[in-house]
C-alpha cells in the first residue's frame, strides 16, 4: 500500500459490512495480521476506532470485501501521517461523551454502542463496539450506551463517588 493513493477518510460514507458479503478468504491469516495491525494503531489514532471495529467483527470468516473495506483505512493512514494524540499540560476536567446507532448491523440488528472519556483535553479511554442486547427503539439504545458509559466512569473513577 505504499504506492496507493491517500485517502481523507478511513470508510466509505453510509457503508455496512455484512457476513454474508464477497467470497471467503481461503487463508484468512493476512486479514487478521492486518485488522490486528489496525487495533494497535487505535491506540494512538481513535478516529479508525469505528472503522477498525467494522473489521473485527469479520475476523472469524474474512470475505474478499471485507478485505477491501480494510485497504481505504491504511490510505487514510498514509494521507494523514501527522494526525494522533498529542498530551500537554492544561487544565484537568473529567468529561464523557457516548452515542449509539439503532440496529446499524443488518445481520443481527443490534446496535454500535461507543463513547470517549476525556480528563481535560486528554482523551484517556474510548471504545466502540456492538451492543450485546437486540434495542427496541433509539432510545433503549442510548440509554444502554449511557450506562456502559457511566460504568467505565465508575471504574475510572472509583474514589470520587
């Protein structure tokens, strides 16, 4: 990928990865060094996270096209060599943001679940993953996604309750 051309995004816009979708990898090996590749650079370059996190739930029987959703992430990667997290010394505050897309996966029809701690402009925990409950509205998805996000608080934050 060296050679390819940079991207601005690391997913096309509105794409949904299905199980069901392109052939099956007859060695899924290479996919799974890749995605794994991709999950350590969400460490310092959360942005991929949803996208990342699109790849993994396909780690079990990798297609053709879910091998291709894998190629936009590494141009967006080469496009934006600058981009990650930077710390300096500010003012510390403790702030969560959360949010959820009702029955996005059009296999199983649960829903994304992911937030972001900050302690001042710090990101320091963040995560995105499927919701393991089926939610019957928006809202019953969002409040699932508010109570995983308060409980990462909690255990973040065990003395200040």
């Amino acid at each position: 990928m060296g050679g390819a051309k940079p991207s601005k995004s690391p997913c096309t816009s509105g794409s949904k990865l299905s199980r069901l979708d392109g052939e099956t990898l007859s060695d899924p090996t290479p996919y799974r060094q890749v995605v794994g590749a991709l999950q350590y650079c969400t460490l310092t370059r959360p942005e991929i996270a949803y996208s990342v996190n699109q790849l993994c739930q396909h780690m079990h029987a990798p297609s053709s096209t879910h091998w291709t959703a894998a190629k936009p992430v590494f141009r967006y990667l080469q496009g934006t060599p600058n981009h990650g997290l930077y710390y300096t010394k500010r003012i510390l505050q403790l702030n969560a943001f959360c949010d959820s897309d009702w029955a996005r996966c059009p296999d199983d029809r649960r829903s994304t679940m992911g937030f972001a701690v900050f302690l001042g402009e710090f990101l320091i925990a963040w995560s995105a993953k499927k919701q393991v409950v089926v939610s019957r509205s928006s809202t019953e998805a969002e409040s699932h996604s508010l109570s995983i996000t308060t409980a990462k608080l909690w255990n973040l934050t065990p003395n200040l309750f």
